[in-house]
C-alpha cells in the first residue's frame, strides 16, 4: 500500500515560469552560471546561488540562510505563488526524441522507511547530514525524488483524460524541451488518484536516493514537533516504462603501471578481445564491453560462467569492477578515487575518445544500461548498486514546484 498526498505547492507565477525555471545547478558552467544571474533577474539561480560572487568567501550557514532569505524575496515580490489548497498536479516534459509524464505529489517518510518506497543505491551519509542541514535552514524543497510504478492502464487513461483539460502552465526552455502541468484540484479526482495508489504494493526510487534519506533524517529529528509535511517528500512519479535509464561509462587515467600488451593479455583471462580499430562500437547487449585505449576501439565480451551467480555477480558494472577495475587497474574505491571518472551513456562515445585522445585518461570503458527490472531485482533483494551505475531521466527542473516544509 503505497501513500500520496496532495499539497500546497509553491511555484512560479504563470507569466514567469519560463523565466523563473532551471536547469540542476551543476548542470551549467561557471561561465553560463554568470551569464544567467546577470541577465536575468528571475532565475531561480538567484535563490539557489544567491552569494555567487562570494561563494567561497562565507560559511555554509551563511550560504544557507541567505537561500532562504532570497526566496523569501522572490515570494515577496510575488515571483512565486503559493496554492491556496492541497492539490496533486500531472506534468509532462518533451524533448526531440522523448516525452515523460507522470505526477507530482507528496510521499510518506514512513513508506520510504518501511521499505515500501524501495532503493537500489547506497548513499554517502555526508552527504545525506549536507542536504538535511540545508533543508533544516532554508525550510523548503524544490527537487523531486524521481519514483517509479508499475505501468497501469487505468492510471494512464486517466492522464490521457487530464491532459485534454487546460494546463496550468505550457513553455518552453532554452535546452529545447517543452513543459505543460495541469493542476488536480477536485476532491474526486483527488480521492480517486490518492486510492489507485493506496492498491500499488510497492514504489522504486528511480533517482533521488541522497534527498529521500535527508527527508528521512529531517523528519526523525524532528517528529516530536509533529509537523505534518515533514512526514512527506516532494516526489515526481512516472509509470517504469516511461523512465530513460542510460549507463555510466568509465574513464581512467593510467593503466597501473602496465603496458598496453600486458594490459590485454591480462583482459584476454575474462574477456573474448576484437579490435574495431576506428569503429565507434559500443555495446548491444549484457556481458559486452566496449574500451577505446591508444586510438582504438575494441570490443570486450565477457567470458561468462555457467555457473549460477548472484544478481550482483551479473551487473556489468560489477564484472567491469571484479573483472578489470579492482585486480587490473588497482582501484578500490569507485566513488572517491580519483583515477577513475565517469560519462554518462547520454553523452556520444566521442567524448570518450576525446579525452583519451587529450591525454589526461589513458583508457575508457562503454558499458550497456540496465533496465528497470534489474534495477528492481536489487531493490527487491535488497541488494545495493554500485555507484554511478545508472544515469537516470527525466530531469526535473529547480523552481518549478516548490515544497515547503
């Protein structure tokens, strides 16, 4: 039994959406980061990163409360409107290529502890203490966790039949995606939306797994105070067939000491090696690898054992790290050492090579995605992913829609 609930949103005005909506922070350069706050006055961006020239001269606290002190200007100035009562909402984001739609509602802290919201990746608790303080200080909450569910006829008819109403909001950005959100405010629909999921066993965090922990942590700290929207989290729910699961790829600086012979006699143990020279070849199923090393392309296929293995033993990042990474390449710690970095399979093989090419990574891996059902298995064995082995969309945009806590 799964729990939704509507909520008071705080979002853009509808003739600032536009204006008022952005990308992740991380997502912009340091260059289009200052073109943005200068020339526009209503990015969300100034919220976000309101000491922009200064950030590295004050503290956190300060960085803090100075979020929280620029979005209370944006809601003085009225950039921001909040609903006057609980509502869910139905949002759709286009591209050239996809179109996600799902719903935007609040889910149970509870849920999410009592593994009814289920999680396949582990989380670094710096981290989860980072996003908790932040949220402990600024009081509000702007980035969904992504969520998946079981595909449901009738839930999408009944989408189909929402979108045929007039939208709250419908814009483009300048990425090229367009946006339209529909507002669900009747108490039929409400009641209706609220007990389909009440008959979904379970939900899978698709992307999000740091912010449903600090949510978590935020609100066993402060449950005594019995404040009801700490008991939920901001979640943007998408059916599992409608989530875009690309791989991460992997880069690494230097070969470990061996030379280019010695590290594929060494890879000849586990893997079948064919040289594609300059094809852009990357892989088109499991246990296949690809690997661009001194200006060429190879393909790896994996020497797989009859033997029965476990669901983490089949993971292709987990064969590219028992296999290649970790005895090979000597390294350990996938998240923090700093001889390996990652691309996400979103990104053209180019990109790889283009590094390699440059000289500041020796070789590079291609890796083919998972899909939903494995990332399922692990979350339903309660089995943990390696880290960056998924690069998850769609991507919700900061300001949009705004949780207050």
């Amino acid at each position: 039994m799964s729990k939704i609930i509507p909520f008071k949103a705080v979002r853009p005005a509808p003739d600032k959406v536009g204006l008022v909506s952005c990308r992740n922070y991380d997502d912009y350069s340091a260059a289009e980061l200052a073109a943005w706050l200068n020339f526009n006055p209503y990015s969300f961006l100034h919220v976000i990163n309101p000491a922009f020239a200064h950030v590295q001269k004050i503290s956190l606290d300060k960085r803090f409360k100075g979020v929280a002190l620029k979005y209370q200007d944006f809601k003085n100035e009225h950039i921001f409107v909040q609903e006057e009562n609980p509502v869910f909402y139905v949002y759709e984001i286009e591209s050239k290529n996809q179109k996600f739609t799902g719903i935007i509602a609040g889910t149970s802290v509870e849920d999410y502890q009592n593994d009814v919201i289920k999680k396949h990746e582990d989380t670094l608790q710096y981290r989860v203490e980072l996003f908790k303080d932040y949220l402990h200080q600024i009081q509000f909450n702007t980035e969904p966790v992504l969520i998946t569910y079981p595909d449901s006829v009738e839930l999408n008819t009944w989408i189909l039949f929402k979108k045929q109403s007039e939208p709250l909001y419908r814009f483009s950005t300048t990425n090229k995606e367009k946006h339209t959100l529909w507002k669900i405010d009747t108490n039929s629909d409400i009641n209706w939306l609220t007990t389909h999921f009440e008959n979904i066993p379970n939900l899978y965090i698709a992307d999000g797994h740091h912010r449903s922990a600090s949510a978590e942590l935020l609100y066993e700290e402060n449950k005594h105070l019995k404040n009801y929207n700490l008991s939920y989290f901001m979640s943007f729910l998408i059916p599992e067939s409608n989530v875009k699961i690309y791989e991460y790829n992997r880069i690494v600086r230097d070969l470990n000491g061996n030379s280019k012979t010695e590290f594929l006699k060494k890879l000849q143990e586990n893997f079948i090696i064919k040289i594609k020279e300059q094809e852009l070849w990357k892989p088109q199923d499991k246990f296949e690898f690809g690997m661009y090393l001194d200006g060429d392309f190879y393909a790896l296929f994996y020497k797989k054992s009859n033997d029965e293995i476990s669901i983490l033993e089949n993971l292709d990042a987990q064969i590219l790290y028992d296999k290649v990474l970790n005895p090979i390449l000597g390294i350990g710690d996938l998240r923090n050492d700093e001889r390996i970095d990652y691309i996400s399979g979103k990104q053209p093989i180019t990109a790889i090579k283009l590094v390699v090419d440059e000289g500041e990574f020796e070789v590079g891996f291609m890796l083919y995605p998972s899909n939903i059902n494995e990332i399922k298995d692990f979350a339903d064995n309660n089995l943990i992913m390696p880290p960056k082995s998924t690069y998850i969309e769609p991507k919700f945009r900061s300001g949009l829609m705004v949780y207050e806590l």
